[in-house]
C-alpha cells in the first residue's frame, strides 16, 4: 500500500509564495500526471515530497503518516530527474547498484536485484558497459533502474524524457506504462506535455501559478474542463 495525500502545502521562497495551499490525493497504485507550464511549481512540489525541500506550511502523508519530518532516504520513495547523471567510470551494472553498496547489500544480493530490474528494462545486454556506450534511452533505462532496485512504494518522474528525441519519448512512455503494470507501484510523474499527460494518466493535476486548477481523469479533463485555463492547456478545442 502507498497512499500520498497532501494538505494545504505551501512553499515560499523569501517573500514570493510558489506553491498556493494544495490539496491532494494520490490512492495506491495509481499513475498520476502533474501537469502545467513552465514555472508553475512542478519540480518543487516534487522535491516537497521527496523530502529534498521541506514545505513552509502543511503536512504531507504516506499511508496516513505525516512525513514532513522524515528524511528523504526514509520516505520509500525514488526520484528520477530530466537530468539523470550517471556517474561515467562505471558500469551500468555499478551504477544501477550503487546505492545497495552504499546501504552495505551484500554483492550477491546487489547482482541479484539489479539483474531482477535488468530483465524488466531489457538492459540485461548492456550491463558491463559505460554510460557513454550506450543510446539516450538506454542511459534513461539505467536511471530508471536504480530508482526500482530501491523497491519504491512510490515513484516521483520529474519530466525524464525531456531530454530524448520524440521518437524515443513514445517508446519510453509505453515502457513505462509497462512498468507501471509490472511492478504494481504508485506513480508521480511529472511533464509540460499535454500528450504525455494524456496517454499516460489514471489521474491528471493541472497546476498553474502554484494551485491545482483541476484533477480528473484525461478523459473528464478533456470533455469538461472546469475554466478556460484547463481548456486551453488539455480540454477539447470545442
Ligand atoms: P516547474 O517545475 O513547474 O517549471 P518550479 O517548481 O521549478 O516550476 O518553479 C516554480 C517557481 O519557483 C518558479 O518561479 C521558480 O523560479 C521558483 N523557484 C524554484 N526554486 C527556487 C529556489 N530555490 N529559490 C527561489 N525561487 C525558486
Ligand atoms: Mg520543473
């Protein structure tokens, strides 16, 4: 189980408020799609609840916890960035279980988990390579599977296919629905792009300007927006 609930979640930088008092539900195993412009406070609602920035005001819930205070290594959650620094000098194989070694998993148990991972990322070819010998989508892959060797109760995706080329961004949308089925896990992601929020979500958060303007499924979304804003960004062009 893995629930996230929000309440009233603010965050001011100096004077300037970004994020507006949101509410919100995300149920277990759901794939839910955070979506606005540029700006809008996406990245930082997300690092909110990864633990990488603390909130001004509000509490944040797993499964009914109130988690403002726990550690972003405590919270079960796994974070894959637009920006997914592999470290270069090794192998993708050592880079996927980095993070076991730095807990103290034994090798045997590190070989075991990132294969595990390996198989559902079809990535078990490349494992004794380099970053720089492997494709976009391949290094996308990688970061991916050091978020599921973490066994996550959540994942949080702040726009990671930003970086790929179109064709490679729909095959890594499917692989991720994909996942998303595999491994029965609640999902985040985040995107400025309406067809990803489209295509991918069981539940879609329009954000603009730090407040939710509206949460519905794509398809409620789609035919009855609530205001102009939410029209003009994914409702029908009627
Ligand atoms: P998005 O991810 O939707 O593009 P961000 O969450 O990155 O938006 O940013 C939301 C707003 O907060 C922007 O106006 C941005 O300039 C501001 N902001 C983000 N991080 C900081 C920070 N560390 N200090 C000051 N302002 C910030
Ligand atoms: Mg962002």
């Amino acid at each position: 189980m893995a629930t996230l609930q929000l309440h009233n979640i603010t965050k001011r930088f100096g004077d300037t408020e970004v994020i507006k008092g949101i509410d919100l539900e995300v149920n277990d195993r759901e794939f839910v799609v955070f979506v606005g412009p540029s700006g809008c406070g996406k990245s930082t609602l997300m690092r909110m609840i990864a633990g990488l920035e603390s909130a001004t005001d509000g509490d944040i819930l797993i499964d009914g916890q109130r988690i403002n205070d726990v550690g972003p290594a405590d919270r079960g959650l796994a974070m894959v960035f637009q920006s997914y620094a592999l470290y270069p000098h090794m192998t993708v194989e050592d880079n996927m279980g980095f993070s076991m070694r730095l807990a103290g998993v034994s090798k045997e148990k590190r070989r075991a988990k990132v294969l595990e991972a390996a198989k559902i990322l079809q990535l078990e070819p490349l494992l004794d390579r380099k970053p720089k010998a492997l494709s976009g989508g391949q290094r996308q892959r990688v970061a991916i599977g050091r978020a599921i060797v973490r066994n996550p109760s959540i994942f949080l995706f702040d726009e990671p296919l930003s970086n790929l080329d179109a064709a490679l961004r729909v095959q890594m949308r499917i692989e991720l629905a994909r996942l998303h089925d595999e491994l029965d896990a609640t999902m985040i992601y985040v995107t400025h792009d309406q067809i990803e929020a489209m295509t991918m979500a069981d539940k879609i958060v329009v954000l603009h300007d730090g407040v939710v303007e509206q949460v519905g499924s794509p398809m409620a979304l789609y035919h009855h927006p609530r205001n102009r804003f939410v029209a003009g960004f994914i409702g029908s062009p009627k």
